[in-house]
C-alpha cells in the first residue's frame, strides 16, 4: 500500500471511528446529514469549493479535509475546502455522495422509514432490515 492509498485509508477510518472530541473520531453512520457550505465559485463557474460539515453536540465538526482524502478529491488550500469541478448539477449533492460511497461503498443496512436510498424513491417501500447496494445514497445532504 503506497501512501495516498494509506492517507486515503486512515481518513476513511477516522470518518467511521465513534465520534470522540479529543480522539479524532467522526462516527459517520448511514441516513446521517452532511452539511455542506459554499466557499467559493471559480470565474467560469466550471470549480467550486465547498466545506462539509456534521453535527456533534448541537454544534458543527468540519470534515473537509478527511472528507478530501477519503474521496481521494483535491482539498483547495486557497478557499480552505473540497474542490468540485463541473456544473449543471448539484455540486454539494455529489461531494456528499461522493463521501458516501467511500464510506459504504459496499452497501449499507436500510435504515427504517426515513432511509435515504433511491431505492425507496424509485418504487421500494420497504422499510424492514435489507442491504442497499448503492453506498453513495446512505448519507443526507443539506445546504447551510
């Protein structure tokens, strides 16, 4: 394992670990909200960098830069955030899932009624205990 691919894997790691204030733990669980903030748009409006965010204890924890390294994305040092190249689309949605099949790539365990997977918007109501294949729907997202 060379060393992006260890960076890579320790910010994985850290996203997952049970949230510790002093340790360095995030616990990141599935149907769980990612904020993300808009710090900037480039002038052709093809870049942007964006700040994602989780709440502990009623207040925000900033992911950014181990969101960065777990997506292997570049983390823009001038505007402090991920940086999202394209347009036409949501850019904070797919930083989130992008994040979110990092993390569960696999898939994840339905997380009941208020499950973020396509696969209930897409026709599936069931909530009981099943596997989504789809890592990249196990996380929310929301603007701040």
């Amino acid at each position: 394992m060379n060393a992006k691919e260890q960076a890579k894997q320790e910010a994985r790691e850290s996203l997952l670990k049970p949230y510790s204030r002093y340790e360095g733990g995030y616990g990141i669980k599935p149907g769980e909200t990612i904020y993300t903030k808009l710090n900037h748009v480039s002038q052709s409006g093809m870049m942007r960098v964006i700040d994602l965010y989780v709440m502990r204890d009623n207040a925000p924890v900033r992911i950014t830069w181990s969101a960065a390294k777990a997506t292997d994305s570049t983390y823009n040092r001038k505007h402090e955030g991920l940086q999202m190249g394209g347009c036409g689309m949501d850019m904070g949605f797919a930083a989130v899932y992008d994040l979110s099949y990092a993390l569960f790539g696999k898939g994840f365990e339905c997380t009941g009624p208020n499950c973020p997977a396509n696969d209930h918007s897409n026709g599936d109501r069931d909530y009981t205990p099943h596997m989504h294949s789809d890592g990249g729907y196990a996380l929310k997202h929301r603007w701040l």
